[in-house]
C-alpha cells in the first residue's frame, strides 16, 4: 500500500514537471527577420508619404527590392517543404521585388499618386504570399 501511494506521487510530480515545462520554442529562421525588415521599411516608407519626402520613399522601396535571401541551407528546407508549389512562392517573391523597384521609380519622379497607388500594389503582393504560406510555413517550421 505504501510503495503504491509513493509511486503514484512520483507519477504525479512527473507529469507536473512534464506539462509545467513549455516545449523549446523552435529557433526562428532568418527570413523572419528578413520579413521583419521589409515591414520596418513599409512603415518608412508610409510615414515619408505623409511627409512627401519621395528620396526616403525612394531608398526604402530599393531596400525592399533588394532585401538579403536566407542562406542556401534554409532555402532547401523551404524548398522541400513547399515542394511543387515551390514556383508560386517563388513568383510571389518576384512579384514583391519588381513592384518595389516600380515604386523606387516613380518616388523618384516625385508623383505621389502614383507612389500611393503602386504601394498599395506593393502591399497586396506582401498579402498574397501571406495569405496563401504564411499558416503553412508556421505550422512546420514552428508548430504553431
Ligand atoms: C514569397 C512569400 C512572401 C512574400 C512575397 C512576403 N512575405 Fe512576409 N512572410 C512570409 C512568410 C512565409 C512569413 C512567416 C515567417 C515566419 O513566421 O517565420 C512572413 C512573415 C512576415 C512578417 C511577420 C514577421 C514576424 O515577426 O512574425 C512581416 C512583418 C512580413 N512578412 C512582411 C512582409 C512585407 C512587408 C512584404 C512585402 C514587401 C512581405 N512580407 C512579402 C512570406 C512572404
């Protein structure tokens, strides 16, 4: 009877610290920080509307266009996680970086309306990619 009751409180305290414990969080990759980059730059670049200030637009929309890729060993994971719909994530990326250099242009022709209507462009190809990998990404990478 004693030796029961001690084993079901080693049981108890065991589970205690088993569920007590949070799982490691998973390591985020680089292009978290990537992204995180971009989005600092899009704030930039919504506050320098606001103040007309078409260079600020200007050197922040070339930032994006020219935003760092992960490193090679990341891109397989990517890549092998994505798998056949690999082209669609890379052509969303291809989209993001062409409509930011169309926006680094017209900045510097200093025409706000066309500033404004092509960083509304820039932002749905931001939402697209988003939309359609962002649950995916999380699910496998972080497990979330
Ligand atoms: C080709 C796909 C793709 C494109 C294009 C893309 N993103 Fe992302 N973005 C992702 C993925 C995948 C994540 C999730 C990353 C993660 O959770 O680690 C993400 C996450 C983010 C985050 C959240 C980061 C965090 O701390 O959780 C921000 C901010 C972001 N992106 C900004 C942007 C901006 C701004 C653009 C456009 C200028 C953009 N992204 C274009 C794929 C993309």
């Amino acid at each position: 009877m004693k030796k029961n009751h001690t084993m079901v409180s080693t049981l108890f305290i065991g589970l205690t610290i088993l569920t007590a414990t949070p799982l490691a969080a998973a390591e985020p990759l680089e292009l978290r920080k990537i992204m995180q980059d971009m989005g600092a730059e899009m704030a930039v670049i919504s506050e320098a509307i606001s103040r007309e200030q078409w260079t600020q637009v200007e050197n922040s929309a070339l930032r994006i266009a020219d935003h760092p890729r992960p490193p090679m060993s990341e891109r397989k994971r990517i890549k092998s996680l994505f798998g056949s719909e690999m082209g669609r994530f890379k052509s969303y990326d291809i989209k993001t970086h062409s409509t930011a250099r169309e926006l680094a242009k017209v900045a510097a022709s200093e025409d706000g309306a066309a500033v404004i209507a092509t960083f509304a462009t820039l932002q749905s190809s931001c939402l697209t990619c988003h939309q359609n990998f962002r649950k995916p990404f999380q699910r496998h990478f972080y497990g979330e």
